[in-house]
C-alpha cells in the first residue's frame, strides 16, 4: 500500500496484518507514516495504490461496514469545544444511531462524570481524550486503532488505555496501537512493527508472537 | 483511486501533437478566410457603417465560449462518474480557453458598444449574462489554483463545474427578462439575413481554433502530469531503493 | 430503515451546530451587527432622499444579507476543522447528504435570526411602509425562498471553502455569480410587492426562485458526498 498527499510520499510500500486477539504496536519516528497508516486504516483516508480489508470485507466495496466495526482514537481530540462532555457523548451516540446508550456510567467509566457538563473548551488534553475513549466505548468495536493513546497521560489514563484494549482483545478483536516506544504501553503488545519513512521492516519481536489467524483484520499489499 | 497511467510512448504522443499542430494551422487559415470574406462581401451597417464587423468576431466568440463551458460540464460530469483524470484534465483546458475567449467577446461588446451607444456598458442581457458567464470561468480557475492536492482538485472542480453549468440557463432566463422589465436599450440585431453567412463561416472558424487551443492547452497538461508522475514514481523506488541498500 | 436513521443523524447534526452556537453566540451577534452596518453604509450612499431610498430598499437589504450572511458559512465548518472533528464525523457510518442537510437546517435558522432584525431595521433606514393587507405573507414567502436559496449553496461552498488557501475570498467569488438569479428574483418580486405588484410579475419570480431551490438542493444533496469526503 502507498499514499501521498500531494508531492509527498507518506507511505511507500506498506504489509500488514493484524489477526483477531492480537495486539500490535507501531512505532516509528515522527514522520515515518504511522498516523497515515492507522487513518487509513480506520477508512479516514484512501490509499493511493493498495487495498485494505477489515474482518474480511475489503473496504472500498462496502465502507460503513468496516467503519461499524472500526474504532480510531486519533491524535486530535475530535471533540466540540462549545458542547459540554455529555453533549459531546450524546452527539456520538446519535451519529452512532444507539437506542438507549447509558451516558453516564461511560463518563464515569472514563472518569470523567464530576465535569461531565462542563465545556470541553475548559478541559485539558488528558481529560480531552479520556472522552474521546468514552466515545469509542459508546461505539464498542471490534477493531481498535489507537494513535499515540499513552502521550502525556498520566499512569491511572494509561491504565484506563490499556483496559479498554485488553476489554475488546478478550471479546475477540484486536487492536494497532501506534506509539514512540512500546515500552510505554506496559507490556500488553502481542508484538511491534517499525514504519522506517513509509515502510514496514518488522522489527524484532518483544513478547512471544501469537498467531492465531481467525479473522484478516488489515491485510495490504502493493 | 490509483494513479492513472499516462500514455507517454513517444510516437503515440508525437502524432497526436501533429494532428493538433495541423489543426491550429487549419484554424487560422479559415478565420483569415472568414474574416477576407466577410470584409469583401459584407455591406456596412446603415446604423453602425463598418464598426459592425466586429460582430462577426463577437459573436462567434461568444456562441463559442458557452460551447467551451458546455464541454468543461460534460467533463466535470464524466470526471464524477469514471474518475479518470484525462477528464478532470480536460475540463481544466476548455475552461481556460472558454474564459480567455468570454473575455474577448466582453472586451469587443464592450468596444463595439462606446461608439454605438455612448456608453461603454448598458446592462443588455446577452452581454451581461456573458459576464456572469466570466465570473463562473473565473471562480472555477481560481478554485483550481487554491488547491493543492490533485485529486481533491479535480473532485472538487467538477462538482463546482457541474453547478455552474446547471445554473447558466437560469442566469441567462434571469437575465433577459429583468431587462425585458426594464427596458430601455435593445440588443443590436444578429439575424438579419445579411449577416448570417457571414456570422456562419466566423463562427466555424472559432470554432476550429477553439478545438485547436483546448486540444494544445489539454495535451501540455497530460504531459505535465506525465512528467509529474514520472518523478513521483521516481521519488517512491528511491525511497524503497535506499531502505534495502541501508539494511 | 437507513433513511430513518439518516434523518435522525441531520437532526442531530443541526441539533449540534445550534448548541454550539448558542453556547458562544459571538458569531451571531457579530454578523447581525455587520448586516445593519451594511444598510446603514447603503443609506449614506444612496440617500438621503426618500424616493431614492424607497426605491433602492430591497436591494440594500438582499446586500447586506448576502454580505453579512456569507459569514455565517465558513464558520459553520470551522467548528469541524479546529478539533479534527471532522474526520470522526466522516468516520460514524451513514450516508453524506445527512451531514450537509444537518448543517443547512443550522445555517438556515441562523440566517432566518438575522433576518429577523435587519429587516426591520431596513425598514425603517430606506422609509418602507408595512405592506397592507396580506401582502405582508408574499413578502415573507419571497424573503424565505431567497434565503433557502443563499444557504443552500453557501453550506454547500463552504465545505470547500474552509478547506482551501484564502478561504475568505474563495466563498464569494465561488458563491456570488450563482446568487444572481437569486437577487434577481427577490429583489425584484420585494419590489413590485411594494408598490402593489402592478404589472403581476411577483408571482413569476417566485416561481423562478422555487424552481432554483429545488434544482440546487437536488444537485447539492447528491454531490455533497464528492465535496466532502476528498
């Protein structure tokens, strides 16, 4: 798979898969095409030349299908600074057309019921993206795809990371979880790929690979 | 969307440049011969003496420049529904034909209207709707120009083409009857019989040279792209190139 | 199924932008201040004599409503662009129009609130006597499908717009041109409206200006996803 964004070459020769149970980091400098990846990944972006498949359906024949499966946590919030965090919460369970979703116990899941109708404008970033993970436990999908989740959290914010990642692992998902060091992650990673300036170049394994090929998650080639 | 692969072998591109070149030639041999004909044959206005000639420049442009936006929505359309740039590519030339030659049929009616009517604009509404034409040109272009990426250019300039083509008809019924409201100059007449010869033969011949340049400006543009191409692909194999050789 | 669930996503998108904006409420205020400044500007330029303004009353008003009313679009996106909320809004499953419907209904009661006082405003600025009788109603259904027009392609612009260099340039040069049937016709119709719509042509405007509505809603609704998602 490639990408660029104009001149540019974002990527330029990417494979990966991820199976169902595992949990994969990516690590990389700043640069190398990570958070492209994992958006592209999520859908939010096309590949220039490539294709993704999610859970065995390729995306470009049936996006929101891979999207209801999907879960990004981006690097920027995402989030309506004017709205208070339940609003916020709301607003996504509408777009996510939930029945009777229970807003609460999500803010309380996340820690963030005590300023749940303050404005996220007030909040800072680490509180910032504590709601943006109540939103993916609104959407509870499948497939995590974490960009940077561990950036200037504090220990009990990367615990809550790391829950929420072994939570949809034992469901039977899985999850990419893009970081500096995988270190950071505090041992959860099934394994680590290196992304070198837009490719991939496996980079020796920390903890024993499993691989337990149930379901194609992300499968590319170019 | 893959990149789109650019037909570059030399002799198909060649060709393709002579028959071009033939037809520029070809162009402006028949808007001498057209313009010879219609000086000799012509005679002079009784209101407007021999200033009326400039009709015949005129309004073949002007008949010519909504055939150019005619061609960028057919484009932008096929652009939408296929997604091959040579249409985005397309589109892009016929747009920067058509508004050079909007601008010269405004130009004239302009120059063509001071001594006639003492004024330099009087609102009529074939003219005036030839100015929105410009401004729809123009807006399209610029959009173009304040784009970078290219595919979200030719997305985007399709869409916007395709407006704009939905909303000339609308302009120019808009146009004719509010000055039909207020009515106070009339249009200088075209179709007396006189002229019509004339205006045909002016006509094909802009037409020729309209083909001509959309068909030159579209061919630099694919061999831009090509170029451009070219070097990105480059960009890409050296990228993976060194990875290997780096270990 | 889906459609009922599309639906319920444009309210919800509505429901947002007018939240948000009520929250801050900067922008309203500001925007219907501009508007006034702007008839206030066209008094000073065409007055004062009262003919003179009576005459020229409609079309100061359409101008400043579509300069004042231009700012309302760009903002409307930009509430998206700051946090990257527009990547996860593209990200919840479910079809485009919904998205670009949403923001229309939120654009379009914000331009209505506007309106609402600068008419008034205009009213008394350009000496325009409260239409007798019902005409007050043709009036009322001119100003709404000339506004329904505006905000159709400006909601629709903008999403390309707030996207590109000079985005504050781009919008009018993008939307204007197309507006001119629009100001045409509600211009126009407003004015004969007030001297009693003598030669009957009102009604023929207003057709105009529906027939325009339908058409640009139809082609903004099905494009919206080409616009969006690049």
């Amino acid at each position: 798979m490639t990408r660029r964004f104009g001149r540019r070459w974002a990527l330029r020769g990417v494979s990966l898969t991820v199976a169902s149970g595992e949990i994969v980091g990516l690590e990389g400098h700043n640069g190398s095409g990570k958070s492209t990846l994992l958006r592209i990944a999520a859908t939010a972006l096309r590949p220039t030349s490539g294709s993704v498949v999610i859970a065995g359906t390729p995306v470009q024949e049936d996006p929101d299908r891979a999207r209801a499966q999907v879960g990004l946590l981006s690097f920027q919030p995402g989030l309506y600074d004017d709205l208070t965090a339940r609003e916020n919460l709301v607003f996504a369970s509408r777009m996510l057309d939930l029945a009777s979703p229970d807003i609460n116990a999500v803010l309380e899941r996340v820690g963030l019921l005590a300023e749940a109708d303050e404005r996220v404008r007030t909040f800072s970033s680490g509180m910032q993206r504590r709601l943006s993970l109540g939103r993916l436990l609104l959407q509870s999908p499948r497939i995590l795809l974490l960009d940077e989740p561990y950036n200037s959290f504090d220990r009990q914010g990367v615990q809550l990371v790391n829950e929420i990642v072994l939570t949809v692992r034992d469901a039977g998902g899985c999850a990419l979880i893009v970081l500096h060091d995988r270190h950071v992650a505090g041992g959860i990673l099934d394994r680590a790929v290196r992304l070198r300036q837009g490719l991939t170049d496996p980079a020796p394994s920390g903890e024993g690979l499993e691989a337990r090929i149930v379901e194609d998650v992300a499968g590319a080639t170019v | 969307m893959a990149v789109g692969t650019m037909d570059l072998t030399t002799d198909v591109a060649a060709s393709a440049r002579g028959r071009t070149n033939w037809l520029g030639v070809a162009g402006i041999l028949a808007l001498a011969a057209a313009q010879l004909f219609v000086v000799v044959t012509s005679p002079p206005d009784r209101d407007m003496g021999h200033l009326q000639k400039i009709m015949y420049v005129h309004v073949p442009a002007a008949w010519n420049a909504f055939l150019a936006y005619f061609v960028v929505a057919i484009a932008s359309l096929r652009y939408l529904w296929k997604g091959r740039q040579t249409d985005d590519l397309l589109a892009a030339s016929a747009a920067e034909v058509g508004a050079l030659l909007t601008g010269l049929t405004l130009a004239l009616g302009m120059i063509w209207g001071r001594p006639t009517w003492g004024v330099w604009w009087t609102w009529d509404p074939r003219l005036t709707s030839t100015a929105v034409l410009f401004f729809i040109f123009i807006a399209y272009l610029l959009l173009r120009a304040f784009v970078d990426d290219p595919e979200r250019r030719a997305q985007w300039s399709a869409v916007v083409g395709l407006l704009g083509a939905l909303n000339v008809p609308i302009v120019y019924m808009s146009v004719r009857w509010w000055r039909t409201l207020h009515q106070i100059q009339s249009s200088p007449s075209t179709v007396d019989p006189a002229y019509a010869w004339g205006l045909r033969a002016n006509a094909i011949a802009v037409l020729v040279m309209l083909i001509f340049c959309i068909r030159h400006r579209y061919e630099s543009a694919r061999l831009e792209r090509g170029a451009d191409d070219l070097v990105d692909r480059a960009a890409l194999a050296a990228g993976r190139g060194r990875e290997v050789t780096d270990g | 199924m889906s459609w009922a669930s599309d639906v319920r996503r444009m309210r919800a998108i509505a429901w947002k932008d007018l939240t948000a904006e009520r929250r801050s409420r900067a922008v309203l205020n500001a925007v219907t201040f501009l508007g006034v400044l702007i008839l206030m500007l066209f008094g000073f330029a065409l007055g004062p004599d009262r003919d003179a303004l009576r005459d020229a009353a409609a079309g100061a008003l359409w101008l400043a409503i579509l300069f004042s009313g231009i700012l309302a679009f760009n903002r409307s996106y930009q509430v998206e662009l700051d946090g990257g909320a527009l990547e996860s809004l593209l990200l919840y499953p479910g079809s485009r129009w919904s998205i670009f419907a949403g923001k229309l209904l939120a654009n379009l009661a914000f331009v209505f609130l506007v309106e609402l006082i600068v008419i008034p405003v205009a009213m008394v600025l350009f000496q325009v006597q409260f239409p007798e009788g019902w005409a007050w109603a043709s009036q009322l259904a001119v100003l709404v499908l000339g506004t329904v027009g505006f905000v159709i392609l400006g909601t629709f612009y903008a999403a390309m717009s707030s996207r590109s260099r000079s985005r504050e340039v781009l919008l009018p040069l993008l939307l204007f041109p197309m507006m001119i049937p629009v100001l045409l016709g509600a211009v126009e119709s407003s004015t004969s409206l007030l001297r009693g719509d003598p030669m009957r042509e009102a009604g023929a405007w207003m057709g105009m200006l529906t027939a325009f509505d339908i058409i640009f809603l139809t082609a903004a609704l099905v494009t919206f996803e080409y616009v969006i998602e690049v």
